[in-house]
C-alpha cells in the first residue's frame, strides 16, 4: 500500500491559465487547491501581478507584444507562443499530467493555447483543456475566433471540455451580481479539479489512478464532460443521475460519450445498493463505453455521496455542433430577409385594410412551398384587389391555403 501511494506522488501535476481570462480564473482556483502546481501564463505582464505564492508568472511574447496584450488578435498570440515554444517547453520538464483553463474569444487564450497544447503533446504530457466560450453579448466576432480555436485545440488536447457562459444566464437568479455569476464556473473548476486530483494521489476502496486517467482521455474523439457534485443520500437516485449527467453549464451531456470514469465517494454507513442503483442509472445510457468505476471512503461521516463523472467521446467534434447551429440560423433569417417583399406587403396592407388572402399567404401554401421567389408579391394593388373580388366567391373554402391557379391569372391579365 505505501508502495503505491509513493508512486502516485510522483506524478506531476500542472494546472496552467492561459490569457487574461485564464489567470484570473486561476488567480480562483490555486488558493483551495494542494499537492500540485500553477503556472499563470500571458503576454501581458500586468496580469501577472499580484498572483500570490502558489502561482508562478510566465511573461511571453515581450518581442512581439512589448508586455501588452494581444488586442484580440489570435494571430499575434499565436506567433508569440511559437517565439516561446522553447522556453515554455523547460517549464513543462518532468510534468505528467496538464490542465489548461482557458476563456477562448481573445487572443492570447484563442491564439497561444494550441501552440501550447503542441508543446505538451510533443513531449508526451497528458493534456486536459477546460474552455469557456464567450457571452452572446461579446459579439460575433468573439463567436469566430473561439470556434476557430476550438477547431485546433481540438487536434493537440488529449480532452476539451467546453463550459458555456452564456448558459449562466439560464441557473442564476436575475438579482444575482455578474461577479457571483462568474464564480460559479469557478467553482464548478475547484470542485472537478480537486476531485480529479484526490482520485490521482489517494488510495480507494475501488481504486483509480493515473493509468485509468490516461485510459478515459488519450483517445481522438476528445470531446469531454467533466462534473463533480455532492448530494444528500436521500436524494432520489433518479434525480442524483439527471443532474449529474446533464450539466446547465454544458452544451451537450455525457449520453453519447465513449469512455466514462465514474467515482463514489460515500461514508461507511452508505448502503452499497444505493452505490450500486446509483452506477447502473449513470451508467445505462452509455453500456457500449468502456466504464472504470471507482469508490472512495469520506472522512466524513455524514449522510452525503459524492459523485465524479468524468466522460470522453461525447458526440465529436465541438465545432461542428457550432456549425450546424449557426446554419439553421442564416436560414431562417435568410427566409425572413427578404426586405425588398416584406415592404411592398407593408405598403399594400397599408392602402388595405382588409387581410390579404394573395398577398400574404403565399408562402404558406403547399402549392408554393420550397419556391425561392413568388410572383404573386410583386403584383400591384389594383391587381390585387380585382383578383380578390373575383376569386372570392369560387375559393371561399380554400382562401388560406390556395394561390390564384396559373390558367386563371392567363385569363385575369
């Protein structure tokens, strides 16, 4: 037993912020955890200012950025990362295990963060990335830079999970400050790291190590989720398995992933069938996957579980999800765009007071439906109004749902 334990303290721990957003995260996160190291990394050297004790700055770029920041430029926080490929590759000597907290959408955490990532995969460093994509609020360029980051994150991290802040928005109260907001994606940091890092160092009942880690992560299909939460025993197993399998946070849920690590921390006086329900519920979407299951003993002795739920191979690639989406979007304001038509409606109803069955309903038809162009909405209002007095009386029944035939618009010309 001693053996073991002396060989999981060998493993070297970095934790490393990338960029303005990733310190400050980090600046969060380092105070409430032990046994490994964090490293602040950013071209701007006031950032790293005041970082506190645990936290070492590394200061990059100086020739290209003079000690500012990148000005939301990937390009120029890419190019200082290749200038400082070497001296970050000394930093990261003898470390096992990586966790790059980063908050994409800026240029240093989009832009640096894949050369960084290269630097670890070419030293054969297991990398986990945990990234935040911008508010709605941000902008669309904002949305670009971090879907383009995502793409080549995606090809040198050994897993992403990606953390949405817009989904914030979704859990909060709306009285609730934007700083407390905020310190709930760190939290939910603390609580995962810490977890994963207990499951690394300390010996189980069922025990997990660094092997089983490397295991659930070193895969292509590296899209990860990535939950760690605490529950009252009582708690129905129903409700335990639906919150910690579907994070707000999250754009997508762990039913799709590949591989799973699951860990149970309980007291000694948890009844092993709720361990056992608890497993089986967590665990029944996903039977396919390669499951490593591991259960801890709390210190504790209180009527609390706790669960790590750490899955890989969620559903692909990340920005393709984003792509789709963003798809859907620009074509249904494509098919509202149409300002040109949408204005000579306007200008008709406004002659009109009466609805108007040509005009407006066209679209609706079946007889119309997949038509790019209808000719129907560029008739004039004189037109318009003699085909509705004529066709009234004959397409009654039908005047929602049919477009004047074309034989009949032959005889009415």
């Amino acid at each position: 037993m001693d053996k073991n334990k002396g060989i999981f303290k060998k493993v070297k721990i970095k934790v490393i912020g990338i960029g303005g957003g990733g310190v400050t995260v980090l600046k969060s996160v380092a105070p409430k955890l032990d046994k490994i190291e964090f490293l602040a990394v950013n071209t701007d050297s006031r950032s790293l200012e005041k970082l506190g004790g645990k936290i070492k700055p590394f200061v990059f770029g100086e020739n290209i950025t003079f000690g500012l920041g990148t000005g939301m430029n990937p390009e120029i926080g890419e190019r200082a990362a290749i200038e400082a490929k070497e001296k970050f590759s000394k930093i990261l000597k003898n470390t096992d295990f990586c966790i790059f907290i980063a908050c994409l959408g800026g240029g240093t955490g989009s832009g640096a963060l894949p050369i960084f990532l290269e630097t670890a995969k070419e030293m054969k460093i297991l990398t986990l990335t945990i990234a935040t994509t911008p508010f709605r609020f941000e902008g669309s360029q904002k949305r670009k830079i971090t879907n383009n980051a995502i793409k080549k994150i995606q090809k040198e991290t050994d897993a992403l999970a990606v953390i949405s802040n817009e989904k914030i928005l979704k859990i909060i109260d709306p009285k609730t400050s934007f700083y407390k907001a905020l310190n709930m994606v760190n939290n939910l940091l603390i609580d995962n790291i810490s977890s994963l890092i207990n499951l690394i160092y300390n010996t189980g009942l069922i025990n997990l190590d660094f092997a089983d880690l490397k295991t659930i992560l070193k895969k292509q299909d590296n899209l990860a989720y990535f939950q760690t939460k605490e529950f009252l025993i009582s708690k129905p197993v129903e409700e335990i398995t639906a919150e910690i399998t579907n994070n707000p946070l999250y754009d997508y849920n762990a039913d799709e992933a590949k591989r799973i690590l699951l860990n149970i921390e309980m007291s000694e006086k948890t009844p092993m069938q709720k361990a056992y329900l608890l497993s089986k519920e967590i665990t029944k979407q996903n039977l396919q996957a390669k499951i490593i299951f591991g259960l801890n003993l709390r210190n504790k002795k209180d009527n609390k579980i706790k669960i790590t739920l750490l899955a890989t191979g969620c559903g692909g690639k990340f920005e393709e999800k984003e792509k789709k989406k963003t798809g859907k979007k620009t074509k249904k304001t494509a098919k509202k765009g149409k300002k040109p038509a949408q204005k000579k409606d306007r200008k008709i109803e406004g002659k009109k007071k009466k609805d108007n069955i040509f005009v407006q309903e066209p679209k609706k038809s079946y007889l119309t439906a997949g038509r790019k162009k209808t000719k129907t909405i560029r008739k004039s209002p004189i037109e318009v109004k003699k085909e509705e007095e004529k066709e009234k009386k004959k397409f009654l029944l039908f005047d929602d749902e049919l477009e004047i035939p074309t034989f009949l618009r032959k005889k009415l010309k």
